[in-house]
C-alpha cells in the first residue's frame, strides 16, 4: 500500500471513530442527533487536524484558535473531537491538568446527570468548549464578538515582530443558525467591520427539524453573504477533504473580510429510508439502523465506543504536534516581548487571568447633593469613563444609542472600533440589539471586560444572550438606560413594565437600579469585581435629586443590595418604605412628611435584591425587622415580586398596565407616582 493510500485510510478510520463515538453515544443514552456529527465528521476532522492552531496540552493557551460549534445539537462532534484530540482539564483554579476533559467514560455519560457531555456544549462545564450553545444562531453571534476581540486585542497588543495575539475563530453552523435574526445581525455587522480573522463553516444538509429545509427556507444564502460583504466558497461534497483543504486554505488567504464556507453535506450510510429521519430528528438510529451504518463504514458491527489502533496518535501527530510547537514558538516570543515591552505584558497578564489593574477606581466621581440632581445614566456616563480610562481593556458600545445611553466613551484616545480601524474602545453595534447581547458574551469570553447598551425596554431583544451569559458564569456588562414610565413621550411601546421582574427572576443575573448619582458609582464598583456571572446596570433618562449623605446613610450601603437610608429614633420604625431607582426619592419625601407628623418610619434603599439575598439573616433582619410588617414598596414596573419583602399585610405602589404617552409629570399622576400616594398607603398599611 502507498503513503498516500495508508494515509487516506488512516485519515478516513480518525472520520469514522468521530463518526461512531457520536453515533454510540446517542444510541446509548437514547437520546440526541446522530446526524450532524456523521456528515460533519469530515470537516471537522479536516479544520482540528490541518489547520485549527490548538494545544491540547493547554486548552488556555491565549493565542490557540478558536472553534464554535455554533449548531450545538451536533454536541457529540465536539466531544468525540476533544476526546480524540487529548484535549486536558482546566480545573476550576484555572490550571490544567493531567485529565482530559472529555474521557471515554465522560462519553458514555452523554446526556446523563452531572455528566461533563450534557445534550448541547456548555462551556463552564466542559474545558475546549469555548461557549455556551444550543440556541441557534447564539454560537454565531458569540464567534463574531470572538472575532472584534482578536482584532482589537492585535491592534493594542502587538508590536512589530511580535504578533502575541493573530488567532483565527471558526464557527460551525447549519440552516438553524441562519435562519435566526441573531446570526443574520452578527453576520451583518461582520462583513461591515471586514473581520479576516472569522470563518464561518455552513453545513447546507438542506434539512430541518421538521424535514426537508424546502419547506420553509430556499434563499440564496452565498448571495445573501455576498451582500454582507463576506467573502464566499463553496465545497460540494463534505467527505472531499481536498476539497475542505483548498476552501481552509482559501479563508487564510483572504485578509479583508470574513469567510463563510458553504459544505454539501448528504449522510449515505444505513438504509435509504432513514436518510432524513436521523438527521432531522434528535433521535438515536436503533439498533438494527447502528448496525447497518457501522458496516457500511467498514467497523465491527458490535463494537461499541471503539477507538482503532493509531486514532489517537494520528490526532498527535497532528493537532497535537503542530498545536504544541506553535505554542512552543508563542511561549518563546512572549518571554522576549515581555522584556521589551513589560507594561504591556502586564495588562496582557492581568486580562487573560480577570483582574483588574491597580488603581482601576481612582478619581471615581463623587456627586455633592442636589435636590434638582442628575438622570441616573448621566452619572453613569461620568463614571464609565473614569473606569475606562483606568482600565484600558473596558470596551463596550451601544446598539444605536450611545448618546442616549450615555455610553461613549470620550476621553482622548478612547477612539472609535471601525472597519481596518480596530483600536478604538467604543464599539458602534448599530441597531442589532441581539448580536450586540451575543458579541458582548463572545468579547467576554476573549477576556476583555465588555458591554453592552440600550433602552431597558430592548433588554427583550437581547434576552436568549443574557440568559446564556448568566449559564456560562461570565462578567458581561449589560447597561439599560430609559428604565421606566418616567421617559414619557414615546409611549408604552418604549415603557418598560416587567423587564425588572423577569431579569429578577434569572438565575445567576446580578441585577442593579441605583436610586441616585452616588448609587451608580457605587453600582459599578460592585460590577467590576463580580467575576462569576453578569451584571445589569438599569438607569433612568430623566433627573433624580443627588441624596445628602451627610443626612442619610452612605451610598457604600449598594454592595450589600439593600440598606437603611433614613431611620427611625431609636431605630424603632412602625412602617417601612422601600423603592429602588428613580422612585426612591419619593420614599425620602414621604418619609420626611410621616416623621413630621410623628410617625417612626424607615426609607430602605433596595437597589439590589441579588446582593440582598446573599446577606447573612441577621442583616437583612437589621434592615427589614419581621416584627414591623407595616410595609410599602414603590416601583414604576410590574410590582410582580415585592410580595417577598412587603408580605401579606404590605401594599406595593406600581404598575398594572403598560405606560402611556405623556409628559412625565402627567404620567406620574395618572399612575399614581407621588410622595403623597405613599404616605396614605403608609397610613393604610399601619391601620391609621
């Protein structure tokens, strides 16, 4: 037999084991898709062992090329791949290990409880799994915010002859993920910023869950990507891997937009019946229809799990070797431009290990009282800036709103993130509100501190993203400005009512309403050094008076997501009146008008009910005594949720409707928002 011969075969038994690893794992938990990773085996197979720059032996490496299994149904893929590749464990210290992180046992345990191969890829559970996905067309959004950091972080960080950062970041994606509005704006907003360093790897199978694609999808997609600007080419068959190899070579060529591969890829092993069955539908093949296909690739028909002689050391000798020289080489150069350029590689150091540099919240504003006061994201703006300019790897824009939001960053040489322009710090997203929420995770996931910002009521755009950055653990910052009835004249269509409730109701979401200028310093202080989940800053448009912390408790009192602002003598309150935001000021008022007329109230700050929760008992006892259940919150959103902390006897000032279109202080009173409806509602609840 001739090299060429042995390796085509070698090559073809590493595609099948992919194949029968996937193929064993779903038929044993009975559950998941078999048929993605059978016709994808190839492709992948071609990127991990020819071109993906990858250290199995360190899967931290912060120059390895990053891969996105974008169509996360297709789980097994990855897990076969990282199993065969030797990828190692990062334990939860951040140090690898000797372990894989998906061992054959691991395999075996698809699907099954605690297993580190559940049903689709989640990536603070599995080290190689680079991000969270499942939700189609997620993968996609995060692979492009990827692909902005690699850009961003070569413009910032690289010298000449010294190219620390140039990785490249792969996403694999089927007609799921290109259907979903969130790839479409990702892939929009890709082609507009010309990122040669993204590469999108569509498998047009031309089936869906439901059958065949036709049914609901025959556009042109090459065309569509055409028109996005990406540079666009085709591979007619999935299993030519002459073919795979010239489009790889293709995208590494182009260096002026990003590349979206198109791959045909058809399954034509088992029986002709069950073709579109088993890569439509999330279901294992049975037995017979495992038997049949396993024959048809020339495998033991009853082997299971099987991996031949030479599988492992072929993706040694492959992704292995040519990963651990590049790393090698890396490791070489770094040392050196460490010596030459010790500042930078400092910072280098601190973001890939999440800390912030010294000195990150030096000359941070403080507000002097003020009865007029300022709107919340005006003194949010102020304070972003300071930030940003004391760490230098705060990036972050806003969907089309920045100056609504307060956002842009202008301090001199914050700069702009264009097109061949990549320096900048302020990132134009445009009206993309869900890939914005995607890009921001996949920033994150790079290791720059990023955010996102827009109108509250558009967190509902952006929701699937958040909730995946709330699963995946990771620090984003999403910035919502406009929080309330109080913008007035654009209505209920831009009013938001329930988005506090239903961001409350997240797990892992560290939700943030300041009630006036001192509190969103505050609020970002805490946002900053929370590392283990993201944060969501909700500030008004309109003023809040600036509050006299020499009379009242200091702001200091955010970290601990709800305190004590004005007491009682004696710290004896008979009512306690709670608000977060905007409406906190009216509590303060009305607190002033009941301590007139004798009565001992308490005005408590709540602008967290996160951080609250995390309070030991006897503190949040010290702030909510339960023997005082004379209670009233205020809150222009959905009072769905106060029940918690204004009980059965409470009353809760919100809204039960959807806003109007008005003049605020017309509003205000057609809702019911006054220092004056709170001290009857005080009255009432105290029986008096």
């Amino acid at each position: 037999m001739s090299q060429a011969q042995s390796q085509v075969d070698v090559d073809l038994i590493s595609i099948n084991t992919i194949r029968t690893l996937a193929i064993d794992a779903v038929q044993q938990a009975n559950s998941g898709h078999p048929g993605a990773p059978m016709g994808l085996a190839p492709v992948v197979y071609s990127l991990w062992q020819n071109y993906l720059r990858y250290d199995p032996a360190d899967p931290t490496w912060p120059n390895r090329d990053r891969f996105v299994l974008s169509a996360g149904h297709a789980s097994m893929l990855l897990y076969a791949t990282l199993h065969l590749a030797g990828v190692r464990l990062v334990n939860s210290k951040g140090e690898v290990s000797k372990e894989l992180a998906v061992s054959m046992e691991e395999i075996k345990r698809f699907r099954q409880i605690d297993s580190r191969t559940p049903g689709h890829p989640e990536s603070h559970l599995t080290t190689g799994v680079e991000t969270t996905t499942g939700p189609l067309g997620q993968g996609a959004g995060n692979s492009v915010g990827m692909a902005v950091a690699g850009k961003w972080l070569e413009e910032n960080y690289n010298r000449p002859g010294f190219d620390i950062f140039d990785f490249n970041v792969y996403a694999v994606c089927g007609d799921g993920d290109l259907m979903e509005g969130v790839a479409c704006e990702a892939a929009s907003l890709a082609g507009h910023l010309k990122l040669s360093n993204l590469c999108w790897i569509y498998d047009n199978n031309r089936v869906t869950l439901d059958g065949p694609a036709e049914w609901s999808f025959s556009e042109d997609v090459a065309t569509r990507f055409a028109g996005y600007g990406w540079n666009v080419t085709r591979v007619a068959d999935a299993n030519n891997l002459e073919m795979l190899a010239r489009a790889y070579e293709n995208f590494l060529k182009t260096n002026d937009r990003p590349t979206l591969i198109i791959v045909n890829s058809h399954i034509g092993y088992g029986s002709p019946h069950k073709q579109d069955s088993y890569e439509a539908h999330g279901e294992p093949l049975g037995e017979a229809e495992v038997k049949l296909v396993k024959k048809n690739y020339g495998w033991p028909e009853d082997a299971k799990f099987l991996v031949p002689d030479g599988v492992y050391d072929q993706f040694r000798n492959g992704v292995g070797k040519r990963g651990a020289q590049a790393h090698a080489a890396w490791q070489i150069k770094f040392a050196e431009y460490t010596k030459q350029f010790p500042q930078l590689a400092g910072q280098i150091s601190r973001i890939l290990s999440g800390q912030l540099p010294d000195g990150w919240d030096k000359d941070l504003p403080s507000f002097p009282a003020d009865a007029k006061g300022m709107a919340t994201r005006e003194s949010s703006g102020k304070t972003l800036n300071t930030l940003a300019k004391n760490i230098p790897w705060l990036v972050g824009g806003s969907a089309d709103l920045a100056k609504s939001n307060k956002t842009n960053l202008t301090f001199d040489g914050a700069g702009e993130f264009y097109p061949n322009e990549y320096r900048g710090r302020n990132v134009h997203f445009g009206v993309r509100e869900h890939a914005m929420g995607a890009m921001v995770n996949g920033m994150v996931l790079s290791k720059l501190r990023a955010y996102s910002a827009t109108f509250f009521n558009f967190s509902d755009y952006m929701r699937p993203s958040m909730r995946l950055g709330a699963l995946m653990e990771i620090p984003a910052i999403y910035i919502f400005t406009h929080d309330s009835i109080g913008l007035g004249e654009d209505g209920p269509t831009h009013q938001p009512v329930e988005q506090l409730a239903s961001l409350r109701a997240m797990p892992n979401m560290l939700v943030l309403r300041p009630g006036d200028a001192n509190e969103v310093v505050e609020a970002y202080k805490v946002i900053l050094q929370h590392k283990h989940g993201p944060s969501v800053l909700v500030l008004t448009r309109q003023a809040v008076p600036t509050l006299d912390r020499t009379k009242y408790a200091a702001a200091s009192g955010v970290t601990r997501g709800a305190y004590v602002l004005g007491d009682a003598a004696g710290g004896k309150p008979e009512v306690i009146l709670m608000a977060s935001g905007s409406e906190l000021p009216l509590c303060v008022d009305a607190y002033e008008k009941l301590k007139a007329a004798g009565v001992r109230a308490r005005v408590v700050s709540m602008p967290s009910w996160e951080l609250f929760e995390q309070q030991d008992v006897s503190y949040r006892t010290s702030v909510l005594p339960p023997d005082v259940t004379a209670r009233v919150s205020v809150e222009m959103a959905s009072t769905f949720g106060w029940e918690r902390y204004t009980g059965a006897r409470g009353k809760m000032i919100g809204m039960r409707s959807f806003g109007a279109s008005a003049p605020l202080k017309d509003l205000l009173k057609k809702f019911g928002f006054s220092a004056d409806i709170v001290v009857a509602a005080a009255r009432e609840v105290m029986g008096k």
